[in-house]
C-alpha cells in the first residue's frame, strides 16, 4: 500500500445503505488495531442506512490526527456499488486504486424514470486511477447469501494490504453470530484469491 | 416498504394535500418520488404553521386542505405546546403524528413511546393518543400505518373537519424492529407495467430491463405494493421454506 500523506493509509468504503459498509471498516480498522496501529474512522449513518450514499473512512499508521479523508488522498476506494464509486472517484489519489464490486443498485430517481443511470463507469472510474472490478455480490451468492458481499469485497481489498489472513480471520470470527462465521471467512477467503481482470486503463 | 409509514405520503399525494412537514425521517418525504412536504421549518414547526394554513383556508373558499405532519419523538421535543395552541385558539388544523417508537433520523435514540432508557433500562411507554386527548383534542384517531383504506378515510373526514383534530399513525421502523411483518411479495406475469407500484418509492421494488420485480431480502412484507397494484399483479409468494 503506498504510503499517504502524513504516513497515513487512507481507504475510503462507499456503498449504498444496507450493503454492510459500516461493518466492513469496522471490521478493517479492527484488524488495524489488532496489528498494532494508530486508526481512526469517521462515517455516515443514521438516515442513510437503508438505501441512502454511505461512506466510512478509514486512516491507519504511526498516528493518526484526523479521521476524514482529504480529497485526492485515499489510497483505496472501496465501493459496493458502481454508481457510489462514481461518486467518490475523486477521493482517491491518482496512484491509488478503485475496487468496485460489479454490482449496480438503481435509484429511487432512475426506477421512476425521472433520471438515468450512468454509463460506461469503468471508463469514468480510471481517469481517477485503476479499476479491479470485483463480482463480489456473485461471490457472495454462489456461497448461499448475498449478505456477504462486503465481506468478499473486503477479502478483495486484503489483497493490497499487508496484514495476515489470521488477523483478519479472527475478527471477521468475532465479528458475527455462530452460525454467519463459516460462511463469512468462506466469502472472504474467495474475495482475497480472486485474481481481478485488467479493467483496461 | 422499507418504511411502513411511507402509505401515509401515498395517501396524502392521492389526497393533494398540502404538506407542513418536521426535520425527522419523514421530513424525506420531501424527496422524489413524492415531493409531498410543502415546508420543514424546525421540530414541531410543521404542526405550528399548519395551524396558520387552517386559519387562512378557513376564510378561502376552496382552499387545498393541509395537514401538519410531527414525529414521535419530536412530539415530546416540542409538539405538545402546538398541541395545546391548537385547542386553545381552537384552530380548525389537523396533526398526523408519525409514531415509530424511536428517534429514526438521528440514529435511533430510545424517545418516551419507545418503553426503554438510553441504557435499555425499560420505561413506561407514553401514550401520545391520551395526551393529546387530555390537551382537549376532541378528535384523536389512532390508526396503523398499513391499514391504507381507513387511513385515507380518516385524513379525508378529519381535514374536512371545522375543530382541531390529531391523527396517531403506528408502525415500527424497520430499522429497529427488524423482521418482515407479512411474506414476500411478488409480481406475476399479468403486470402491465403501468408503474405505480415503482412509485411508492420501495427499496425492495425495482425494474431490470423493463420488467419489474420485488427483490426478497428488501422486501419487509407489508403489501403495499399490493394494496396500490389496480391489475392485481402483486401477490404473496408462496414460501417454500
């Protein structure tokens, strides 16, 4: 992971409210704490979280001052949605990277026919920085619950990240009732096996 | 829908009512696709200047009737003194008060309906129906959100009314009380796509390709997809678990 400003690591979770965003940068800035560093995380909810733009930041390293994000400085976008990727591509810095879950909820607005969804998002996403397109919702439902798409997204992201898979294991295991653990270690042991095709870029 | 209380903007747009609305959760009503809130000034402002609206409509013919629409936990912030103005100066307005048993906009605080302290601590409920009543409303309704047809009945016959008159609309927020109250629905074939249901503003509602459907881990169950469907197109799923 490159190194952000202040030394910080910087990942920004965007999603949609429900697709599990919260849990995930819990689950991240935990496994942080478990390794030893300073990490501070500032969110949205309330109002959002059912069907509302979600987004948590996540900052790591020696010590953190604040917990937002500066524009332009997230190292990792991580997004559960294609459009709330869209919306927050400009957090992320030109060498950093974009994972997007290859899933698209339409809103209220574009169901009723008032406004259009946004084409080619790819396309969009890498004139930020690079795009790995994750099937993260398919993951999650071929292993039996679509629930588990942010845990496979974030097995994704563990990828760029230097932290044991122990580590993570162990917090996702602490993280859900008994019988959720299995399957969730399952969805994110695939998402951090999945190789990401070239987006192109 | 996701949220249970959304029928109660359904009716009001049905209605053409004019909307004073609050800064809680329902103040999103605001919002595509209902467009239903007129004004949000503060907490408790909504059933304050609605009482202006039934002083004016009262001396216009004609005038589109209007309603103040408050939360719960807003009523106990600051909407029993508009309460109490209401009876006093007996204005002819109208107040639905919103009733989910929390405090859904600001994160879910426990408020005095909801039975429990902020440290879970159980509390006795407080019933705003019996407040209301003993602030000298004459006409208190309480009424569950899903219960559509006598919904509207009501709003209907108490905005025609010369006195004031409160209306409590019960549901959980789904947020909170988790859980689907009845099965998931689903959309049969003989749906002709006339998209009414798609504007009820439901999560679990959606279209793909032009064909609509209803996603079942969104769905809470309530029906009202149903209830507004005039093909008959929405039934209940048969479970198969």
């Amino acid at each position: 992971m490159p190194a952000g400003t202040n030394n910080a690591a910087n990942v920004l979770i965007v999603g949609v409210g429900g697709q599990g965003i919260i849990r995930c940068s819990k689950i991240l800035a935990e496994v942080v704490v478990c390794s030893g560093l300073d990490v501070k995380k500032s969110e949205i909810h309330g109002l959002s979280q059912r069907g509302g733009s979600v987004t948590s930041h996540v900052r790591w390293g020696e010590q953190v001052f604040t917990p937002v994000i500066p524009e332009g400085q997230a190292d990792v976008l991580l997004a559960m949605e294609e459009l709330e990727a869209l919306r927050y591509a400009h957090v992320v810095r030109p060498d950093g990277v974009i994972y997007v879950n290859d899933f698209s909820i339409l809103p209220r607005t574009v169901i009723s026919g008032d406004a259009d969804y946004p084409q080619d998002i790819d396309g969009q996403l890498r004139q930020y920085a690079e795009v790995r397109r994750i099937p993260a919702t398919e993951i999650a439902r071929e292993l039996g619950d679509v629930r588990m798409s942010n845990v496979a997204l974030l097995g994704s992201l563990s990828q760029s990240l230097d932290f044991p898979t122990d580590v993570w294991i162990d917090v996702i295991s602490e993280s859900f009732p008994e019988k959720f653990v299995e399957p969730n270690c399952n969805a994110f042991r695939t998402g951090a096996t999945f190789k990401p095709a070239e987006a192109g870029g | 829908p996701g949220c249970g209380h959304t029928a109660v903007f359904h009716i009001l747009k049905e209605l053409k009512l004019a909307v004073n609305g609050d800064i809680g959760c329902y103040g999103l009503a605001a919002l595509p696709p209902y467009d239903m809130t007129d004004s949000v000034i503060c907490m408790g402002g909504g059933m304050t200047l609605n009482q202006g609206f039934a002083k004016v409509a009262a001396l216009r013919e004609n005038a589109r009737p209007a309603v103040g629409v408050v939360g719960d936990s807003t009523f106990f912030h600051s909407g029993l003194t508009g309460v109490a103005n209401m009876v006093y100066n007996k204005t002819p307005s109208t107040v639905l008060i919103l009733d989910n048993r929390t405090t859904a906009m600001t994160g879910h605080q426990p408020n005095p309906t909801s039975g429990n302290k902020i440290g879970g601590e159980a509390s006795p409920p407080l019933d705003i129906g019996e407040i209301c009543r003993a602030l000298g409303v004459k006409h208190v309704h309480e009424v569950d959100a899903t219960d559509i047809d006598r919904l509207k009945e009501i709003v209907e016959q108490e905005t025609q009314r010369d006195e004031p008159s409160v209306l409590v609309v019960r549901e959980r927020c789904v947020m909170v009380e988790r859980g689907r109250s009845g099965p998931v629905y689903q959309i049969l074939d003989t749906c002709k796509e006339c998209k009414l249901c798609l504007r009820l503003g439901c999560p679990a509602v959606s279209i793909d390709d032009g064909r609509i459907h209803i996603v079942d881990y969104l769905c809470e169950g309530c029906g009202l997809c149903a209830n507004v469907c005039s093909f008959d197109a929405i039934v209940p799923k048969q479970e198969s678990k």
